[in-house]
C-alpha cells in the first residue's frame, strides 16, 4: 500500500483529486465518552451549570466537521451538504455514545469530517462537565461506515 500523501522528495503533499468524479458521499464515525453515574445524571437532567450540554455539543460537533481541513492539514476543503450528531445515553455503563453522519458530493470522501465531528462534541461535553468530573474518558473515535467513491461501500 503507497502512501497518497507523499511526494517524489518523500515530502508531505495534499493529493490531487481533480480528476476523480463527484459522487455522493456519506461517512459515518462514532465517539465515546464514560463519566461517573453522577456526571451522566447531572447532564440528563441540565444541572450543569455551563448549560444544555448535549445541546451545545451538538453544535460544537457540526462546527468541527465543517472546520475539518482547517485542523486536519492534508484535508481537502469540502461543501458539506449535511451534518448530523445522535447522542444515546448508556445508563448502564455511564457513558453517552456520539454518532456523527456527514454527506456530499464531491471528489473525496468525508471519513475525517465525520470522525472529526464526534470527536468534538466528545470534547466539548468533557469541557462542560469537568467542573464536577474531571476524570471523563473519551475513547473508540472510529469510523463505523462509509460509502460513495472509488472503494464503494464499506462497513465496519
């Protein structure tokens, strides 16, 4: 497997999609953050003081899709046509799942976009409840499923 995104020199490079095809992409990724059972309750019932934190998760989580190619250095600039974050909250393990959908269509996928988007909002929820648990984990940042370009359709 040759890595795309190396020069002749061995220098890093952005890689030349302009003569692909646009085609409708979708990519779907998956955060998780765990807290302690008090941390989850407290979310639930909007008793963090920082405000509705799913809510502005939810908003973070778009922004850091849609700003993607701005962190992610050989990231191409997309027009994202949708962006969507679900949050399900897990009880029983004290945890809250973020899933996050991106499409478009364009001339490359929108893996990162995805990825980025849950990963952000896993964030920002560790950033408005750490006052009162400092010890949140964010982990299993993956991509679950995409399809659109060369590689089709492919499912974790």
């Amino acid at each position: 497997m040759d890595f795309t995104h190396v020069n002749e020199q061995g220098r890093a490079r952005m890689v030349d999609v302009s003569a692909k095809d646009d085609t409708e992409r979708v990519a779907i990724a998956r955060a998780v953050i765990s807290m302690q059972p008090e941390t989850l309750d407290l979310i639930k019932s909007g008793g963090i003081k920082k405000g509705d934190v799913l809510a502005v998760a939810q908003v973070a989580g778009i922004m850091g899709a849609k700003q993607t190619s701005s962190l992610v250095p050989m990231c191409h600039p997309l027009m994202l046509t949708s962006v969507d974050l679900n949050f399900e909250i897990d009880d029983d393990n004290s945890r809250i799942i973020i899933t996050s959908v991106v499409k478009t269509t364009g001339k490359t996928g929108i893996e990162m976009e995805a990825i980025t988007g849950a990963a952000v909002a896993a964030i920002t929820i560790y950033d408005m409840a750490k006052a009162v648990d400092r010890w949140m984990e964010i982990s299993e940042i993956k991509l679950l499923e995409k399809w659109g370009g060369k590689s089709g359709h492919v499912k974790r």
